[in-house]
C-alpha cells in the first residue's frame, strides 16, 4: 500500500457507476460529490452519455490522473473494474460495493482476488461493502449517507456504516466536526492500522476514534496505535465484548473476534481508550479535542447547588481522579471571598443566591490553587445567576488558568446559549454531573498513556536452539500434549525450575532422587492423563526410603485409571517449600487476532472460582509485567498480607517475561500453562507445565 | 403526624411572610401559588395591608381552615409561627425558612423547638430549610423554585432544593410530567419513609423519585418501602457513596450517613432501585411510568443497523438479561418476510434499505415470539425509512401486544417528532442504545420486586433470658470486650459451638480435654489480647497427654506479651474439622441510621484481601440470608467447587439468620465476629466469637 493521504485529499475523484437515477447508490455518491467536493469529479458508466451534468467515460483506463476511484457497480464486475483502476495507475479505491466476504463462498473468492490485484499493485483499497469515505478538508462526501460532516479535527472510522450514517446526523445537530471520515467495510486490504497510521501523521486531527467490531491483525494495531497515541488520542468502541455480541458481530460483518480479554489487554498496551457506548465516545471525543491536558489528578468542584456538588464528588470517588485539597491560601482568599453559609472546602458551594461576579471569583481562586489539576463548574438554576455570563467568565478563567474545565448545567432548554458560548471555546457541557467527571477523568487517562515512557520489551539471552531441540523432538516423537517432563524448555529460557528428571524404572527413581536429596515430589508422566492428582499420580514430600515403592504405586495408579494410556515414566522432583511461597499461575492462550495472551493470577481458587487475573499481549515489557502483579485484586497476597511472606516480585515479572519470550519466539505453542509458578522471598519457581503445541507452526 | 393527603391536596393556603417586594421568598412563593393554585391562597404579614392584590393578615391565629401554612418568616420568629399555626388547628406546616440544625448550635435548638411543638400538636412539618411543596393535582407551587412542573405521574423527594429547580428546568423542556414534589430539607419531622407511605397511597403516583443524601430511620424506611413497592416503584438517588462524597454531603446538609453497605443493602431489602446518576433517574422513571412490566427476561432487538445492533445486544450481555432465542415459527416468519440478506436471528437485521412495512412486519413477528419479554426498536437514518411511520407502527404494535418496548432513534433532530410520538404513548427513546437496554433492565428488576414473596424474618425459639444473663453478667463484671469464653451466648440462640469450657487451671484443663476426648484446641482467654494467634495463644490439635504443659506455656506467653493483662484463664475446646469444613465469617456492625447490618463472607482472605462480602439489614430473612451466601463471589466454594466437600448451605443460613435474632434482641452488642463460622457438609460451627458491649443498651 502506498501512504493513504492522496485518498483524504484528492484532486480528482471517479465515481464508476455514476448514476442520474435517484435512489441508487451511484446517484448519492455522485451528487454528494458534486455538492462541496473542491476537486474535479468524474463519472464513468459504459450506458450512459451524461450524468448530472457530467461527461461519462466508458471506463478508468480512459482517465488519467484520478486519485481515487470509487466503485459502485455489482459485485459481479466490481473486481474487473478494480483491475482497471490498477492499470489506471489510480493509487486509491474505495469498493462501496457489497456481496464479497459477507456474502457466502462466491463473495469470498472474489474478495480474494480482490486483495491479489491491490498487492500486486500496491492499490490503497478501502471496502469491500463499505459506505464510502469523507474528508471536510477537500470538502469531499464519497459515501452515499444523506449527510456531510461539519468540517473539524476528529477523525472517525468505523467498521459499521449505519453508525457513520447515524452519527453524522446526530453530531451535525450539535456541531461536533469531523476531519476524515471511513467507512472500513470488510477491511480486505486497508483496516484500522493504516488509518491510525495516517491520521497519527496528520496534523489537522486532534482525535481519532473508531467504532470496531474485531481488529485485523492485533500485534499490528498495537505497535501504530502505540506510537501514535503518544501524540493523537485514540478512542473507540470495540462492540462483540459480550458472548451475545460477538455472535451478532460475527453475523453482521463476519469478524470473528478473539476474546475480550485480548482487546482489553491489546488497547490498554496501545493506549487506546476504549468505551461502551455512543455517549462516551464523543464525551471523550469533545473534551479531548477541547481541553488541554491535567497536569494533576486533583478536581476542583465550584458549585451554587449543595446537592449536586455532592453527586459530582461521588462521581470523583468513583473515577480514579481525586477531589483536590486546597492550600490555606486558598481556603482564607474563599473565605473572604464567599458569604459565611458558603463552603469554601472543594466542593465549593458559593450557594444558592450567588451571582456571577462571586461564582467567577470563586472559580478563579480555585484555579489558581497548585493542587488544582481539573475543575467542574456546575450550576444550577437560581433568580441571581446569569448562565451566559457565567459561560463567558469560564471560558476566560479556562483561558487564563490553561487548566481543563468540564461545565455542567443542570437547567432546560435556557442553558442552550451558555452552552453554545463554552462548547465554542472548546469546554464541554453536560447536564449530569456524572458525565462531566468521566470526560476530565479520559483526560487524565490520556495525560497517563503520554507521560508513559516508551514501552520495550526486554529480550533475554536465552537458549533458543536448545527450546527448538526439545520441541522438535517431540513433535517428531508424535507428542503435541507436554508436561512436567518437558520442564527443560523453560530452563532453557532462564525459568527456574526445581531440579529433577523423568525416569522410567524404580531403580531411576532412586537414583535421582539420592542424587536431588531430601523428600521429594513425584508426578506420573503421561500425555493421557491430564488431571494428575485426582486419580492419586502426585505424592508429595516422599522420603528417600518411599521412593521405590512410590513409584510403583503411580505406575499402578495410572494404569488402573487408563489402562491403554500411554505413561511416559515418573519425574522425580526436588520439593518447593510452599510454605514459604504463593502459588502462582502463568497461562497462554493464543488469540486469533492478538496472538499469544499472556495470563497472570494467583494459583488455586483466584484463577478458577475468584477469576481474579491479568492480561497482556506478548511481547510483555518489564512494566507491563509489573502492571499485571499490580492489576490483581489478591495482589496483596504477594506483598505480605496476613502475616506472609513478601514473594520476589521482580522474579515474577522476569519469570512472565521470560515466558512472553518463549512463546513469541515459537509460534508452534498455542497453548502453555505454567501451574504453579511458586513465589519465592527470593526468586520464582516453576514447577508443572501444560503445553500444547502446533506441529504446523514449528 | 395526621394523615398527608392535606398537604399535597389543600383547599386553603397561607403564606406566613408573603411580601410584595421581587427578589425576596415570600414573594416568589406567594405569586407562584397565585399562578394555578385551584384553591384559595391567604397572606399573612403584620407589616403588610396588602399583598399581591390580597388582603394581609396578621397571624395565622387570625384564620380558619387552612390547610397548609407556609412560612418563610425569620428563622428568630418562625417557631412561633408554626406554634401559632397548631394554636389555629393547621395540620399542615412547611417551614421554609433556614437557619435551623444546619446552621450551629442556636439553630439546633431552634429545631428541637420545632420538632418538641409537631410531636405535641401532632403537626405535618415539611423542612424546616425547605424549597416548598408541590402539588399539580391542585395547580399547587408552593415554592419558590422559578418553574412549576408539568403534571405528570411521577412524585418526587429531594434533600437539595436545588435538585428540583434544576431537574424542573430539565424535566419541563422534555414534557416530563410530576405529580407532588416536595423539598425534604433538614427533615425535622416528616421525612422519606412519610412521604413513601403517602405516595404508595395515591393512586395518581406510578413512580416515586428520590434525591436523598441519608435516611432518617433506616428500619422504618424498609419498611415502608418495602410495602410501597409492591404496588408503586421508587426510584433514588443516594448520594455521598463514596468516601468524598459522603463528607461533602455532611457539610451540605449536616448528614452523617452511615456506611455505604448499609445503604446498599437496606435499598435492596426494601426494594428499592438505586441509582447513581441524574440520567439513570429519569430513564428509569420514564420507562417505570410509561411501559407494562415484562413477563421475561428474553430481549428481541429489531434494528435497520447491524453495528447498532451488535451494540445493543452487548448492552444486553452486560445487563441481568438475556437475548431472546426465536421459536421456529418465528424464524420462519422472519425468513419470508425479510430479504435474504437480512439476518432473522436475534438480533433482527431487515438492513438498511428497509421501509417501514419491512421493520414493522419484523417488529410484529418478534413481539408475537413467545420467548420475547420485552422489545428495543432501534432504527438509524435511511433513504428508505420514515421516523415518524416506524413510531406511529411501534406505538400500534406496542400497544397491541403489551409488551414493554424500548426505542433507540440513533440520529439527530431529524428524530425529535418520531420521539415525541413515541414519548406521548410512553415509549422512552434514545440516541444510546446502551440506555434503552438499561431501561428495560430496570423494569426486569422491578418485576422481580413485585414477584417476590413477602419477606417475613423467621422468629426461632431462644433461650432469651439466658443470653440477657451471660451479657449482663459480664457488664457488671466491668466486662466490653467479650471473646470465646462467652460461646454460651450463641449457644442460647441455638448457633452450634464446639464442646468446651474456660478453666483457670492446669488440672482442670485436663479435665475438660478429657471430658471432650481426643485432641483439643486451647486459647488464651483475656480480654487484653484481641490477636491470640500472633502472640501464641492458640494452640491446635494438643493431644490429651500435652493439656498441662501447654496451658502453661500459652499462659505465660500472654504474661509475656502483656504482664499487667487480665488473664481470665484458657479456652478447652473441642477440634472442629477444617479438612472437611469451609471457614467462613458472619459478622454484625451497627449502622446509625439502619441498626445491626449482618455481614457474610469466606474466612481467611476473602474478606480481608478481596473483599468479597454480602450485607443485609437485620433481622433477616431466611431468603435475604441465602441470597447473601449466593451474592459473595467465592459463592462456588461452597457448593463444592474444586473437589470441596459441599458446605450445609441451609445450616449457613440459619446461623445467619439466628445471629440476626441476637443482634435485633440486644441492641447492647454493637459490634460482633463469629470468626470462623466452619460450614461442614451437614452443620454449620461457630468457633471463635469477639463481640463489643454498650452497657448503656442493656
């Protein structure tokens, strides 16, 4: 693909299938083109002479120097037309047409073929089945929606096109302007990552948000969201986040999503903000495009209403944003300032009869307090207050301060005005309190994602040659399923792993375990046999003396259980003092978008009954692995609550590195369970391993 | 207090310090009662002839049959006025004035003034520090908020004055209509659980609506409520949640509410929706007000946008609802009613070139689906669909099948008369899909309030005078702190307690361990040491041959740890199995407004590190106490997940429940931990007890 920005500001745009008949989609895009576009539109239909006052060409090879071609014929000839444009030497198409993958097998191979022409030639296709695309900076409606955007600095992509259509309409009633708009359709050659690419280099968006139903390929979505939102905040709806949503997401576009935990962990490393519904997205949207960033998590609330000041500080408890405390200097200048029955504690109540001259006041003297990172204005109806003069007093006390201000109004259809005045200066307006509090807290969330430093995953000096041995083996020896006796694979990668051997005599086992010394744990080696405890394979703390005996026991055991299973031997195993350890859990799952998911929790009834873990996607960097210790509810547990042991978390995050490595190196490992990884006050231990592998992959 | 229904509903109103003079409150209010009030309204003012064309009188002493007086004298003289007011027989009195308990000690000594004069006159008091009342049945604004509510169905309390003239300012432009509106303030006299028990009574009140920042009688709220909402929903917001929010609502309005839990328990054992937000308030009101009750939980969405639609059912995953699954028949019907392209499953998709005979026909299939309880019609801007057509068609289909429909008309002012059809028949629409299935999700749960059986505690028969005995015995033994030598006292109400006994010496220790048999467990009982286990005072599984020693050794390990505690002697105590048993806590604080709160959780980390809890108001019922061991997330470790012996559930909730017999018994314990209460696979133990006394109580 060539750069996408010919596509956003083209000179000369064909619309192939222009159409005078109203009502068809050639006839919407070629009149919403004609209505503002300021370059030259072109028609190109083989059955017609004119169309809207425009000459008809047979065909794009007649044409030169068209930017961006936009297909609207049946899907039959779509893909011909698209063959055209290549030969054309035309860089950009947008296939509005529909009946590709969303339409069966035959929809499917001619997407196929579609994406083989735009490889081979290096074609920018958006779509199929897409609405069209949009940029207000060329004044260009592409699309076949009944509404242009307001031109402005959000940028919006969106795999459904109804939602384009639907928000348009409502955010044109409110002025909220847009820069580029695209629709993505099926995503068969350009998808989410290209046009976070390119709207992150464009200096004229301020915001980007996306309304996704999957992501095309996880770990490149991450790595351009990534760089990109150290400058440009992304936020988007991932909807399919529930089990019902994804199986309509599935019927509707066919996106099969991975799990949601994926997306959770993949935006959190991407600094994506993510939300759930329509109303978040653009209160997220205005307030970033709007307000500059906190510098301070501290919230200033200046009120005339005792009551809803006191919602608005719930919503600061409930946001992971404060209520800020004011310096003395500032509680004596309110004090002076404010009539006795007034609180001059944040919340501020300036009180009921308050005009604006002591509103302003009290909001400037909030403003200038150093703890002061945000503020809310909230008023509410009185017989003494003016809203447009308060309006014009906050947006020069916003000015003045450069602090970000959210205002909420809790009046009717009389607040419009004062409304008007704030959300001109770029200050957003809400009438519940609760909202207001969520948009400064994104602020706050965004002013964290680009404080953060740079996130790169550490690489460690491993044993790679030796891991590929031991998994080649395997797979050469028909085992996908391994074990504990494969525990090799993660020495080779720098794990810990308590010392010991699979052996498959009672003389071996005695051997060994002189050789390990002490008690030992025992464990029976079979692929077949995947819950080795309940059917008694594990002895624990066996004496020197037991280990003969043990291990014909096992043996027996796992016979009796399944008498044609096969039993690889017994691994001999030194003892991991639980006592003084936690049990830990270290899983990977892989995600058909992301790639291999890394989970991290603590072991026994926290994974499995308290579902109490923390994702990320490989490759996990050391701060991100950190995060995760962090993110667990029972995360006191490993810092010495109730009287434990303070286990080694720098080894628990190396060891989750270590383990992010290991799987991102071999592909082949679709699935890994390290259960446990036992905590140590010094170092990390593994001690079992579930694997599963991809012969394929290797 | 007499019965309210004069107060919303009077013929004869006197306003004490009516005035003629714009600006001030007696006149705000004196000319919105002249505005529509139907009846007649009287001034009284010594220091005016006239007022607003009325004839002024003195002194309420000067009149008969009136109603309701208002006053809005000087807080210095407003006393005498409501004293005047029972002198002339008025049963109704809202003091508007300020100045009383939220304004220093002389204003609480003014308020007890009041209150002292309503108790013996049996007077209604409204405030005092009140925005007035509301009454539309009688065209009533005694307020002097600046605008008059749209009558309407809904009836509204709010501890902010300033709640209500923002919500009226908001709530007129929006056509939502109120009935009788009151302004609690500092609710002196009349308060929540007064104004629940009126509008549970009228008939022309669907919703009740709440603002509270406290309750004044958690117990007698519950109960109100409780009755109330079998017939008539109430809807509140309960502000100063968080730990913020709750000092902020202490300095507005002087309320020291109790714990949060409290609060959410208390709402939940009265039936009572909570909610957090201005928006959720009046969404869950509309929907209350204007749609039947579901009879399911199965949501059928029929859209024109499948993105939308994909949002939405995640809305649905994320609420207690499910997606309905379509009969055959109903898929059939789908099938040859809709394109091809169309998806018939839930959620329905008749795509966007769909008109309005398309949807409607859809609408109409899937409401006559069996499984479908209730209905979102979400519909986006097409060339092909008219607003208005598809709202006169969901008001015809909604009506005709009487399922409860939501509406999401996801564009902009292009929807507003669609919406108001919609809102006329008592649809609720939004833009927010998310919204729409909130709503519903509201109406599922008030439908589960109406379901359920009334909630009668079980009274189990005690040894009252027993349990009186043990705990007056120990206060006048100067005893507070009570520990495991008073197990007795479970014993009393019937709560199972290992074999044992407290001995003070070594040879009758012996004897008891010998008396239990076996191994025993033995505690150092003083009321010095509250962490026994930490200085070594319990000791496990002591065999018969070791009592001796080990009595000596445990006491003199809390010698060492405190030379000059009291040493009441050393617990012998039977062993409970904990290999077989599940430890799990029940505990009792008190809150000031809702008494003894009963909390259940799993011993050990679960409730210390993760929180997990389940709270209920006592006494509690045996439903509310099962639904307590079901709520805690570990729930699953009780029914025996992983390879746990299952727990006596029964036997847990009948502990809980005679615990909460105890606590509602003697309001003297105010606090209490049986800590662990061991769940065994048939019984429930209750081995360790620390219990707080107030002498005062008993």
């Amino acid at each position: 693909m060539g750069e996408l920005s010919t596509l956003f500001a083209p000179q000369r745009v064909a619309v192939v299938g222009a159409s005078e008949e109203t009502g068809t989609v050639g006839y919407a895009i070629t009149s919403n083109l004609l209505a503002e576009f300021e370059g030259e539109t072109v028609a190109v239909n083989p059955n017609q002479e004119e169309v809207l006052g425009l000459d008809c060409h047979d065909s794009l090879t007649d044409l030169e120097n068209v930017d961006v071609a936009i297909v609207v014929v049946p899907a039959t000839v779509a893909v011909d037309v698209v063959r055209d444009a290549a030969r054309a030497g035309i860089e950009n198409v947008v296939v509005v047409t529909a009946g590709f993958s969303e339409a069966g097998s035959d929809g499917s191979a001619r997407e196929a073929e579609l994406v083989e022409i735009a490889t081979e030639h290096d074609l920018n296709v958006v779509g199929p089945n897409s609405l069209g695309v949009m940029s207000t900076g060329v004044g260009m409606n592409a699309t076949f929606g009944p509404r242009t955007a307001t031109p402005g600095t959000i940028s919006f992509m969106s795999q459904s096109g109804a939602f384009i259509t639907a928000v348009l309409d409502w955010a044109g009633d409110r002025e909220i302007g847009f820069r580029d708009i695209v629709s993505l359709g099926n995503k068969a050659v350009l998808d989410e990552s290209d046009f976070v690419r390119e709207w992150g280099d464009d200096p004229e968006t301020d915001v980007i948000l996306g309304y996704l139903e999957d992501v095309a390929d996880g770990r490149e979505f991450i790595e351009a969201a990534r760089e990109v939102t150290r400058e440009t905040p992304i936020v988007t709806v991932k909807s399919g986040r529930t089990e019902a949503g994804a199986s309509a997401a599935a019927s509707h576009t066919g996106a099969i999503a991975g799990s949601d935990e994926a997306y959770e962990a993949g935006f959190k490393q991407a600094g994506v903000l993510r939300v759930d519904t329509v109303q978040e997205l653009f209160d997220f949207a205005s307030i970033l495009d709007g307000q500059p960033l906190p510098d301070g998590d501290g919230v200033a609330i200046v009120t005339n209403a005792g009551g809803p000041g006191v919602m608005t500080t719930d919503a600061v408890g409930d946001a992971a944003l404060r209520l800020a405390e004011f310096e003395d200097e500032t509680l004596d200048r309110l004090s002076e300032a404010l009539p006795s029955e007034a609180n001059i504690f944040n919340p501020v109540d300036v009180i009921g009869d308050a005009d604006v001259e002591r509103f302003a006041t009290a909001i400037e003297i909030a403003l200038s307090d150093p703890g002061v990172g945000m503020a809310v204005v909230l008023a509410c109806p009185t017989a003494t207050l003016s809203f447009e003069a308060l309006a014009d007093e906050t947006v020069r006390l916003q000015a003045e301060y450069a602090t970000p201000v959210a205002a909420t109004l809790m009046g009717g259809s009389g607040t419009d005005a004062a409304a008007a005045t704030l959300r001109e200066a770029g200050i957003p307006t809400y009438f519940d309190p609760a909202r207001a509090v969520r948009s400064l807290d994104a602020l706050r969330e965004y002013a964290a994602i680009r404080d953060h430093d740079p996130v790169e995953p550490t690489t460690f000096d491993v044993e790679y040659d030796r891991a590929r041995e031991i998994l080649t083996s395997a797979v050469e020896r028909g085992r996908t399923h391994l074990g504990v006796e494969s525990m090799d694979l993660l020495d080779a990668y720098g794990i810990s792993t308590p010392q010991g051997e699979v052996v498959d005599s009672p003389g071996d086992a005695e051997r060994v375990a002189r050789e390990i010394g002490g008690e030992v744990v025992m464990k029976i080696v079979s692929p077949d046999i995947s819950h080795k405890s309940d059917i008694g394979g594990v002895e624990v703390g066996v004496p020197q003396e037991a280990v003969r005996d043990t291990y014909e026991d096992i043996v027996v055991r796992a016979r009796n259980y399944q008498p044609d299973g096969s039993i690889v031997g017994v691994q001999i195993q030194e003892m991991v003092d639980l006592d003084e350890g936690t049990e830990t859990i270290i899983g990977v799952s892989r995600d058909p978008q992301f790639g291999p998911l890394v989970m991290f929790g603590l072991g026994g009834i926290f994974v499995e009954v308290m579902e109490d873990t923390a994702f990320r996607v490989a490759p996990v960097a050391g701060s991100e692995a950190r995060a995760m210790l962090g993110e667990i509810k029972s995360a006191p547990l490993l810092s010495g609550a109730r009287g434990r042991t303070p286990a080694d978390r720098a080894a628990l995050v190396e060891t989750i590195q270590r383990v992010s490595q290991l799987v991102t190196d071999f592909p082949a490992i679709t699935e890994l369970d390290i259960n446990p990884v036992v905590a140590q006050p010094e170092g990390a231990t593994a001690v079992d391993l579930r694997l599963t592998l991809d012969q394929e992959k290797l």
